[in-house]
C-alpha cells in the first residue's frame, strides 16, 4: 500500500513536471561539478544561446503536437533572415517594412506547407522535406550563396543588445514568444483544436472542428515563429547568412521532442531547449572534447524521448 | 460419418461479458454445416476460439480424433482448420501464387523455386475450374476471385476443415453460385465446411446440418432436410422480451429531419429516404452491413453523398462536413466511440466542451471555470461515475464514457441526436441508464435516430422501427406491429416493401 502510493505520488510529480525535472537535474549536479555553472552571466549566457531556436520551437510545437512535422523550419528562417538583410541593404527597404515582408514570406511558405499536406495528402515528413530542399535553393539564388553585410544598428539590436544593459534583448524575444504560444495553445480555440487533432484527428472532424483549415494555419504560424526566429538569428550573427540556420530545423524539433510532446506545452518546449543548452554548457565547462559533446547530445535526446514514453506510460496506467 | 471437429461445453467471458456459455459444435467430414445466430450470438467468438485466435476459458475442442488446447492460429491452420474471415488475409501487392503459398514457398538449395511455385499454383486452379491466372496480383482481383484465392490457400495446407464467415456478404448472385460449387467440391473431397451466413435461403441451397446460436448460448441443430423456414427463424430469434425498457409517454411533434432518396454512389446505401419527428425515437435495425452507419454517416456530413436531399425542420440544406451537420443542430454518437468519438488522453472536461468550444469563450479566451462548472454540470446531470473531471476519458467504463460523448453533444445544443449502437460494450445497469436518457431527451423535445443490431433494446426503445437490407429500407414498423419475427423478416431479405 505504502509502496502503492509511492509509486502514484512520483507518477504525479513526473506528470507534473515533465522535462523540467531533467533541467533540475542539471542544475544540481552541476552546481556541486563547476562553480561557474550557477553565475548568472553564465545562465544568461546559455539562455542568449538557446534563445533563437526557442523562438522556432515555439512555432514548431504547434506543428507537432497537432499530429505534423516540419523539416523545411531551418530553411524558411535562413530564407527570413536573408530576405530581410537583402531588402534593407541592397534595396534600401527601411527596417520594419523589411522584416515584416520577410516573415510574411515565410508565412506563405509554411501556409504551402499546410495546403500540401492537408489537401493534397502528402505526408508531413516528405513534403516538408522537399520544401526545405526549395527553399535552400531559393535562399542561394537569392543570395548567389554570399552573405549580406553591414546590417544598420537597429536590427543588429535584436541579436546583440541588452535591456538596461544587462538583459539580452533575444532572451526578451523568446519570452515573449513563449508566453504569447503557451497563450494561444491553452486559452484559444485555435490552441485547443491543434492538441485535439494531434490526439484524434477523426474524433476531431466528427466533433466539427475545422481540421484541414487548423492545420494549414498550424505551419503557417510555424512558418511565422521560425522567420522571427531567422530575424534574429540574422541579427546575432551580424549578417544575413545563407547557410546559417541548416541545424536549426533538428534542433528545434529536439526541443519539441526533449520538452515532451505526451502532454506537450509551449513551456514545456522551452524546457527542452533549456535541457538542450544547459546540457551544452555543462559539457564545456567540463571540458569535454566538442566531438564527444554530440554523442552526449544525441543521448540526450534519446533518453528525454524515452523519459517521455515512460511518463506517458505511468500516466496511462494510472487507475483510480 | 465420422466427425472431424466437436466442440463440446465451450464458455467464454470477456470483461464484463458472458460471450459463450456452454456452446456444442459437431461437424461431420465432408458436411456443410451452417452456424447461425443474429449479430452478436457469439458466432465469431467460436470461430475464433477454434482458430486459436481466442483462448476458451472451459470445455473441450476435438479436432480429427485429437484434444486440442492452446493452439496458435498459425499451428492450427497447419494441422487443417482454415478460417476464411469477411476481411480477407491476402497481401495485394504480390502476386496470386504467391498468397498461396505464403510462408510455404517451395525451396531448393535455400532459393525460392518460382517457377514450381507457379506450376502448382496454377495446377489448384484449374482442378477447382477457375479461371485465374497464378501470375496476376491479387490486387487487380474482385472480392469474389480473392475470397477463391484463400480457399485455395486453405485446399494446397490440405484444410480438413474450413471455415467460412459470412462469404456471401460481398458476394452478387452469380458470384454466390460459383462458390457453392466450390463448396460442392470441396464436399465431395471430404472436406468439412462450416458456413456462417445470416441468409436463409443460402443454408437450404447449400447446407445439410445446422447449429443455432443465440446470446452465446447453443439453442440446438438440425438437419436442413427436416426444417422450416419459419421454424429456423423461432429457433434464430424465439424468446420472450427479458430486458426492461423505461416507459414513455411524451408527445410526438412535427417532422424534423426529412431524408429523400440519398445514394452513396456505391451499393452500400441506395436511394434511403424516411422522416423523423421531434420528440420520436426512430430505430434503425439491420444486419452488419446493411448500410445504416453509412446512411448516418452521409446524413452527418463525414461522407459524401452521391445523391439525395436533406431536409432540417422543413428546410433542404447541403451538408459537407460534421461542421455543418453540428450547425445545423444535429449530433452523433458514433458506434466506436474510443476511435471517433472520445480523445481518450483528454479529460473528461475537455472532451464535455469540445463541440461547442465557442460556449466557454470569455472576452475571446478560454475561461476554465466555465469549463470546469460546465464539465460538472453534465456529470451530474447523466451521474457519469468519474473521480473527477480531470480524469483522462480513458480510464472511464464503456458506459461512463459514452456519457461524457453524450454530454458534449448536449453541450453543443443539438436537437437531432443520431446514436449508433449505443450500449455496445456496456454492462446491463448502465444500458438502463442510456435507455432514460434517451427518454429524457426526447421528452425535451429532441429528436432520436438510434441504431441497434439487439432486437430486443430497438423494440423496447423506438417508437418506430426502420428495418435495412443490402443499403435500401425494407420496411417500416409501427410500435403496435413490433415483432421479432417481422422485423427478421425485413432484416434478412426475406420481404420488403417500398416506403
């Protein structure tokens, strides 16, 4: 009995906190490791680090927890980042009119995405694929594969500044994000009728939601959180580069998958690429070669998948 | 003749559920010998339990002079007992021979012998005079041809007996005739059949012996030769009304849903057409396959409809989706209620509000106290045994969970509520339960399209009853007229009427 109620009372605690417990795991072993893990120019450190492919991830939560997936995310806010540079120092676009044309084309592109894949019935993973493909193509022609430098101040301010010169002005960007996603997916009708179709999609449609028009707005918004995320990125790296955001796609799918997608939430994502980042941090403090840095990390991923599974396999044998 | 299977006292219980209680098969060698009972009598679960497929919890399985226990699937079509089910077990991709000789390929030095393969394969073929070329992918096949392939399956293992469910279902006329003489042959070679059919004319064209079931229980055989048609009916259906069904007294108002000539395209729903009114329960009654949830299912919009008009409260109206269907004010309790009805990982709250998600908005968001108070009001109101509402619908009983269904259709406001074999899978106490709400509902006025396959919950519950065959409406039934005997009548092609 007593054993009983053990069990349910860490079924609870695993429920509620989910990958977060990975992160406190972190902590505390690497508080005892390095003193310079728990310095808060440390901690900020890694946060300015995780913060672009937070903003991603946000959007690519929806995706996946809607029951899709999207590959062509790297490509479409490489595609942003560069587009926006473009307009504003080969164009002489002023920088808001700028950005904002950028991102909306990476709105359309993720709307594509969606109409494919609703309408057309092509699987997530090999249309996605295919437009990552284009997309790449589309950025090297745009760009004849040369980055665009000599970005104005302004825009650089989105990478580099900091709030009252201590706050990095990208960690303020993903905040946002993450409040605004983790609002849309909990207090909307938008929000709700993603989780419903990632869960049952025909139990959704009998139920009368709109799927196809759902989930065609569901990589649109994705294509919209990862050309912010390209913005900054682009911003970060003083230049638009063409070949900057290949990795961002994965990785930002790693926060999905580390954060949980069981019971998965926006917050919960940004867990996941905390894991992911202080993970990172951790190893190189500990001066672990950068090649054996990618193997801890794929183990990583591995086990936050599995601890994911087993969650959910407590949560389902939870009888009462 | 000697017998080649004997089951004798078989029980079976699922969850729940008395499935088989002492039930007896005796099938002689070379027999063809009909297994009938109405949808639900346990016919697949023995089928089954002889397969392997399901393990019996008490009683004795003889099979060509031998005790059989524990056997796989697998091991017991090995030793001769093939089972060819309404959804077939062929691979389309591959090629007729191939299916044949499934995970039997003859071999040499470790290569498969293609060419042997074929040989023999065509050999099967032409001794049961059927035009099939071994070559050609089942794919490119009809029903009818695929339903031959396993039957040769079972005829190149040297199948002692086979077993087959409800081949005729998908079978046209002409189709039908050259399967019975298949079955003919297989009958001369000592081969036992046993046939599992629901049409009666069938058993006297092809069978000699009979064994009736009825609620898992044996009723008795016979020979074909010495029986009656009315007298196979008594046996099928022949008891008294045992359940008890709330009285109702409410008064039935003005059409509401009016439905004319809808077609699906296919032959699974030809030209349906029937009214229903406020404060009426219509029953639909049929046998698996009739075509009453694919009339439901164009009615609500899941499917398209090929032809027809929908009439709501004297107005037509297009309906493409389930969206416009719930607009429209109609809900749908869906027969699989854990695939399409239910988000089994979602609370019980969420799963009350998710029809009418516009209801809990306030300013524009989500207000989770209005959920929650919602949430609660319907667990009162259908006394759904739930810890709470936060608890995931998946660990509700079958009946509790086909509350939380009805309630978000109550949530929603839908005053036509199509319900689908609505006590499938639930226990006794709680089917009552689902009988008073039904009465409650229409007492408020709203209307009811109920679907059952169980006589006895479609005549204690509708004021009305609908009777389908083969996608048309055989006949209609006025409360004062309700009989088994009737409605079996209508169910099973033996008399219709046009309404």
């Amino acid at each position: 009995m007593k054993l009983k109620s053990n069990k349910n009372m860490f079924a609870l605690i695993m429920d509620k906190l989910g990958s977060w417990s990975l992160l406190i795991l972190i902590g505390v072993v690497m508080a005892f490791a390095n003193s310079k893990f728990l310095t808060s120019s440390n901690i900020l450190n890694v946060l300015r680090q995780i913060a672009v492919v937070t903003i991603g991830a946000v959007g690519v939560s929806f995706v996946i927890l809607g029951g899709g997936f999207d590959l062509s995310t790297g490509m479409i806010a490489t595609f942003a980042g560069c587009n926006s540079a473009a307009l504003i120092v080969n164009h002489g676009w002023p920088i808001l009119p700028a950005m904002l044309f950028a991102i909306a084309i990476g709105v359309v592109i993720g709307s594509i995405n969606g109409v494919l894949i609703t309408h057309m019935k092509i699987a997530p993973f090999i249309c996605t694929l295919g437009m990552q493909y284009v997309v790449n193509g589309l950025i090297l022609v745009t760009t004849k594969s040369v980055p665009i430098t000599g970005l104005p101040e302004a825009y650089l301010y989105l990478g580099r500044g900091f709030i009252f010169d201590v706050f990095p002005v990208p960690v303020a960007i993903m905040l946002l994000f993450v409040l605004v996603g983790h609002i849309l997916l909990k207090y909307t009708i938008f929000g709700r009728s993603i989780i419903a179709i990632g869960e049952n999609e025909v139990a959704a449609k009998l139920s009368g939601l709109n799927v196809n028009l759902v989930k065609v707005a569901m990589y649109a918004f994705c294509g919209f959180c990862v050309s912010c995320a390209g913005i900054v990125l682009a911003a970060r790296l003083s230049s638009g580069q063409p070949t900057s955001g290949a990795d961002l796609s994965l990785q930002a799918i790693a926060a999905v998958y580390i954060g949980g997608t069981f019971q998965g939430s926006v917050v919960n994502t940004m867990a996941g690429a905390l894991v992911w980042g202080f993970m990172n941090n951790a190893l190189n403090l500990m001066n672990v070669n950068a090649y054996w840095q990618k193997v801890a990390l794929g183990i990583i991923i591995i086990i936050a998948v599995l601890f994911d599974a087993f969650r959910a396999k407590l949560a389902m044998q939870k009888k009462s | 003749m000697e017998n080649i299977l004997k089951l004798t006292q078989i029980n079976k219980s699922f969850p729940g559920v008395k499935a088989l209680s002492d039930v007896n098969l005796t099938v002689k060698k070379g027999e063809v010998h009909a297994l009938v009972g109405e949808n639900g009598a346990g016919k697949s679960t023995l089928m089954k339990i002889i397969s392997g497929a399901y393990k019996k919890d008490s009683g004795t399985v003889w099979f060509d002079g031998k005790e059989i226990e524990n056997t796989t699937p697998k091991q017991s079509e090995m030793m001769g007992i093939s089972i060819i089910y309404q959804e077939l077990n062929l691979i389309e991709r591959i090629s007729v021979a191939e299916n044949v000789f499934i995970g039997r390929y003859p071999m040499k030095h470790g290569m498969v012998q293609w060419k042997k393969m074929y040989q023999d394969a065509q050999k099967l073929f032409d001794e049961y005079e059927l035009k099939m070329d071994a070559h050609s992918l089942v794919r490119s096949l009809t029903m009818a041809q695929k339903q031959m392939v396993e039957i040769i399956k079972a005829v190149s293992i040297n199948a002692k007996i086979i077993i087959m469910d409800e081949p005729t279902s998908s079978l046209s006329g002409k189709e039908t005739e050259s399967l019975f003489r298949i079955i003919r042959k297989l009958k001369s070679r000592g081969v036992a059949v046993v046939f599992i059919t629901h049409r009666l004319d069938e058993i006297f064209e092809i069978c000699d012996h009979m064994t009736v079931l009825r609620d898992g229980h044996y009723v008795g055989e016979r020979d074909i030769k010495d029986i009656t048609k009315d007298e196979m009916i008594t046996m099928m259906i022949g008891r008294e009304l045992t359940q008890q069904y709330p009285e109702r007294t409410n008064p039935i108002g003005e059409v509401t849903l009016a439905v004319k000539n809808i077609t699906d395209g296919s032959s699974r729903v030809k030209n349906v057409s029937f009214e229903v009114h406020k404060g009426e329960v219509l029953g639909f009654y049929g046998l698996v396959g009739a075509g009453r949830t694919e009339t439901m299912r164009m009615i609500f919009g899941v499917d398209p409809l090929a032809g027809g008009e929908i009439f709501i409260n004297g107005e037509k109206h297009v309906i493409r989706s389930p969206r416009d269907a719930i607009h429209f004010g109609m809900g749908f309790v869906t027969e699989n209620r854990r695939d399409e009805g239910l988000f089994l990982r979602s609370s019980v709250r969420v799963n009350t509000v998710m029809v009418a998600l516009r209801k809990i908005l306030k300013k524009g968001f989500i207000n989770y106290r209005i959920e929650a108070d919602v949430a609660k009001k319907y667990v009162d109101m259908l006394h759904t045994a739930t810890p709470s509402i936060d608890q995931k619908t998946m660990f509700l009983s079958g009946g509790n969970q086909q509350k939380v269904v009805l309630s978000k259709w109550l949530f929603s406001d839908s005053d036509i509520i199509i319900f689908d074999e609505p006590t499938r899978g639930i226990d006794v106490g709680a089917r009552r339960e689902i009988y008073e709400i039904i009465n409650a509902l229409v007492a408020d006025g709203k209307t009811v399209v109920m679907i059952s396959s169980d006589m006895e919950e479609i005549m204690g519950v509708s004021d009305r009853i609908l009777v389908m065959y083969e996608g048309t409406i055989a006949g209609e039934i006025q409360k004062e007229d309700f009989s088994q005997d009737l409605i079996t009548k209508y169910a099973v092609g033996e008399r219709s009427v046009r309404v």
